[in-house]
RNA sequence: CGGGAUGUAGCGCAGCUUGGUAGCGUACCUCGCUUGGAACGAGGGGGUCGCAGGUUCAAAUCCUGUCAUCCCGACCA
C-alpha cells in the first residue's frame, strides 16, 4: 500500500501528504503558522548553510534587526507601506490582565504609536542605516539578514505561504547606481547557483513586471522555477531599490566631490519557500527525493540479518563501512535497530528522501559486495566492498546531477511557444505548462490576460531572442519575450 | 474576505439521514515467533467526537454560533 496520493489525481493532497509523511512540517494551532520538524529543519539548516558561505564570499556580513517596526516608519516609502499594509500583524498593548475568564488585553496598556511585526526590514534598516553612513567611506555596507517575518496572508500553504516564515534578507547601500545594479544581479546569480547546483532545480532568471515587482523598489529580479504540477514558483528575488529608500528616511552621504548624495540600495531574499519548492521539483510517489547536495544523511545502511549471530557479524562490516563513509565526508547513517525490519526501513528512507541506501546481508559479505539502492531512479545495483567509498562518492555525484538533468528535461518539455492566444489559452487552460510568448509591455494587457486566463507574467528572461514576434494580444511588435504561467 | 468541502485515538477513516454503552484499519505496549521490500499469532493501553451555546429524559448524531484545515477565487515570497 502507498503512503503518497499519486499526484495525477489531486498535486496538493500529493504534496501535503509527502509533508505529513516524511514529517516535515504541521500547521501550528495559529492562523497559517508553521511547525517545521526536525526533517524539515535539516533541509533548511543547509540550505542556510551554503547560502551563508555564499554571502559570505561575496562580501557580505550579518547582522540583526529588531522584529518590532514602528507604524510610522512603514508609512516612509509610499509604495511600499501600500504593498504590505493589507498584510500586516500589529502589536497594539503591552499587558495582560487576569480576569475570571482567563487573561485580557489589559486596555490600559495601549501604546502610544502601533508596532508592526515586520513583513520585511527595509525601513527598520533604513532607519538604522541613516545613522550609520555619512561618507562615501562609510559605504558599500553589504549586510544580510536570517530571521522571521509575518506577512498575515489569506491563504496559506505548508512551506509555500505561511503567515510566519523564516528567511534571509540582503541589504545594501551603495555609492552609485552602477554599483547597486551589479549588486542585485550578482545577489539573483548567487540564488540562481544555488538553486541550480545544489537544489538540483533549473530555474530561469528574469526580471519582473511594474506590476509584479516588489512594493518600493525600481527593478524587481528574480529566478523562476517549475514545480511538477507545471506551475511556476518565484524561488527567489533580487531588487534594485534605487534612491527609493534613503529618500523616505533622508539618509545622506558626502560623496568625493564635497556634495550630499542619496545612496543606492537593493535588497534580496530567499525564504523556507525553498523547501517547498525542493518538496515539489522532485518528489515522488514514494515520497521525498532529496538531492544529495540538500540531503543531511546521504547514505542510510541496512544492516540484514535473521539471527543473532549472524547480526553480529553483519554489523561488525556495517561499522566498518560507516567509519570509512563518514571519513569521506559523507552524510551517513547505520540503521541497526532491530526492532524494525529491513522491508520496513526502505520504504521509510524512501519516504525521507535519503539518496542511496545500501544493504548489507551475510550473502553480500560472503561475497564481498553490497547492494546499493538509488532513491532518484530506484534502481538497486550489486557493487563489489572493494572501492567501495569511492564508488559511492562518485555515484552521489551522477545522482545530483541526474536529478538536475530530469527537473530541467521535464521544464523545457512544458514551455511552449506561442504565437496565437487561442493556442496560448488552450495550454494554459488546460495546464500543459508555461508559454515563451511575445509581450508589448502594456500592463493593462498584461492584466487583461491574467482576468481572462488566471496566467501571469513569470518574468522578462534575460535571455531574449534576436526576433521579438508580435504581442500574444494585441498582435501589435513585440517588446520582450516573456514567460506566462499559473503560479503558486 | 466570497463559494464549496471537512473536523471522531498518533495517522487514515466509518458511524450522523432515522438521537439511546465510542467503532474499524494502522501505529503504540506485553509475550511468542520472525528479519533480502512495509511479517504473523495472542493479549492490552489510548477519545473533553474541533470549540461554545441550544433542543431533548438522552446529542458524535438535530439547531445556532464560532474556530481551524483543504479546494476554487481575490491577495502574495
């Protein structure tokens, strides 16, 4: 019997399922809260890792800023108090009282000015950074951020869009608007990177629409990715932010030249929206598939034995074998527990996504070999002790690989070009996958068609062809080629 | 916030129409037997039936309200 819903019939019952399942997250008992589980977590904690150390080396350093924002500071920036006021949790009182019926805000305790738990940090931060940059040689200031923020969403799904999530937030000033603008499309490099080499997912750099790009900022870049459902998901977003912010809160420096400038600033972020989106690139009807780059425990070893003694002698090779992984620098793990059964362990790495497994019986060590199992295609293999380490190694490699190869087959074979809004609707209404069509820049065509098809604009890719074409709606030339989906 | 559905043991569900002792599968505990794809047998523990009111001799069941989750919209990372 399968744990998983096959996806065919219903993708987000597939998808809930595999987080049930493989224990990744519950809503907690607070609108559209999350609890991320430890197999949940592990995911995010490398995420975090590798992305710090990629921060990192392009400079940047972190910091922290307070959750409490101030109601006054949101208002600062009027496009952006208007893209986030609709979605704000605000802290009024500061005091319960007991009553009979439990505790009560105690209405004495109003505060004078509203807090706003953050929704993003940019005014926090800018507040903050007027104080620290007078000079030119105060800048560039390079910070990031790893913290929560509550956006009090209407809908929310596991990992996709919870009221409260867990993200890194870049910050930066800068001197010149050149310096600003390479640092925002670095920033999308660095997530487009990531997601490639170490999510296993392809993903296609773009930039945003006037009216999909972020409330305060010039240009909205961002990487766009395909889930299996054929739906697009925004995995992470690099904004230039122009003057926008050191305007709202007046924060000046003295450039070279004895004159007051505004600095420049982008800001950039990726969320635990990732791990749903590494839940929904890859996964099966078997349950998760954890590329090797994102899997904690990369290899599980199943100890087989039917009798004492013969567990004995099994485990003895199991330790071996698991010291001699480990001192590769590998993520592994020896299931000796002997109060499940072997048939029981493999469905349950499985359903946790660990990437190979290998099975280690009397047989084997008779022979001198092992059985390993591969989670992304589950083919087993039978692979002599010798080199063993070596093996695996180099396997785990083809692996991430593979799994990469697979998303990006399975993305480029539901983009489709089009030239006709009959056709454009037929693939969209129908959920084929996305449309590579041309666009002539109007927004109120671009509203036209998200009210007719429920598709939006993804992004403007980077890369564009030598020939434009027409408008998928007006027919009228082409300003950009631009990517239509249904998205999350 | 509008439309639809659901809420009963850790998980998955039946019972509700027609009110009358709280059920099943699985998981969990004990003992035995087992271990190369989710064993088997016997015994056992676990429930404010989402929450709050109401109707009734009696409510999981009927009525009202409310909360939460899922789906479809609107909104968004």
């Amino acid at each position: 019997m399968a744990k998983i819903t096959p996806r065919e019939t219903d993708y987000s019952k597939w998808y809930i399922d595999i987080i049930n399942h493989a224990k990744l997250a519950d809503y907690a008992p607070v609108k559209g809260c999350m609890v991320i589980r430890p197999n949940g977590y592990a995911i995010w904690e490398i995420m975090q890792s590798t992305l710090d150390k990629m921060f990192k080396d392009t400079g940047h350093v972190n910091a922290y800023f307070p959750m409490l924002i101030p109601q006054s500071f949101l208002s600062r920036e009027a496009q952006h108090v208007e893209g986030f006021a609709k979605e704000c949790a605000v802290v009024t009182h500061s005091r319960l009282i007991s009553t009979e019926n439990g505790v009560e805000v105690d209405p004495s305790s109003k505060l004078e000015e509203p807090l706003i738990l953050r929704p993003t940090s940019e005014t926090m931060i800018w507040e903050m950074y007027g104080k620290w940059i007078q000079s030119y040689r105060d800048l560039p200031i390079l910070i990031n951020q790893w913290a929560n923020v509550m956006r009090w969403e209407m809908r929310t799904r596991l990992f996709l869009r919870t009221t409260e999530f867990l993200w890194q937030e870049g910050h930066t000033a800068h001197a010149t608007a050149e310096e600003a603008e390479a640092e925002t499309r670095q920033m999308l490099d660095v997530y487009a990177t990531f997601a490639e080499e170490y999510m296993a997912m392809p993903v296609i750099k773009g930039r945003k629409t006037e009216s999909e790009k972020f409330a305060g900022a010039d240009v909205t870049y961002c990487i766009e990715a395909m889930m299996q459902d054929r739906k697009a998901l925004q995995a992470g977003t690099s904004h230039n932010l122009g003057q926008n912010f050191s305007k709202a809160f007046d924060v000046r420096f003295q450039d070279k030249d004895n004159t007051l400038k505004f600095p420049y600033s982008t800001s950039w972020g990726v969320s635990t929206r990732l791990v749903g989106a590494l839940i929904m690139a890859h996964s099966d009807d078997l349950g998760l598939v954890l590329p090797p780059k994102m899997a904690q425990t990369q290899v599980v070893i199943i100890p087989i034995a039917r009798k004492d003694d013969e567990f004995a002698e099994v485990s003895v090779v199991a330790e071996q074998l698991y010291v001699q992984l480990k001192a590769a620098g590998l993520g592994v793990k020896l299931d000796d527990d002997r109060k499940q059964k072997p048939g029981w362990k493999f469905s349950e790495y499985e359903l946790l996504g660990i990437p190979l497994r290998i099975d280690l019986g009397p047989r084997d060590i008779a022979n001198g070999e092992v059985v390993l199992a591969r989670r992304d295609t589950q083919e087993k293999s039978t692979v002599p002790m010798e080199g063993l380490v070596e093996h695996i190694s180099q396997l785990l490699e083809t692996m991430q690989s593979d799994i990469y190869k697979k998303a990006l087959a399975f993305r480029d074979a539901h983009i489709f070009p089009a030239d006709d809004y009959q056709v454009f609707k037929e693939i969209i209404g129908n959920e084929k996958g996305w449309v590579r069509a041309g666009w002539n820049g109007d927004a109120e065509v671009e509203s036209k068609i998200k009210e007719e098809t429920k598709a939006t604009i993804r992004c403007i890719p980077f890369e564009q062809p030598e020939n434009l074409g027409k408008c998928i709606y007006t027919g009228e030339p082409a300003k950009y080629e631009v990517l239509f989906a249904k998205a999350y």
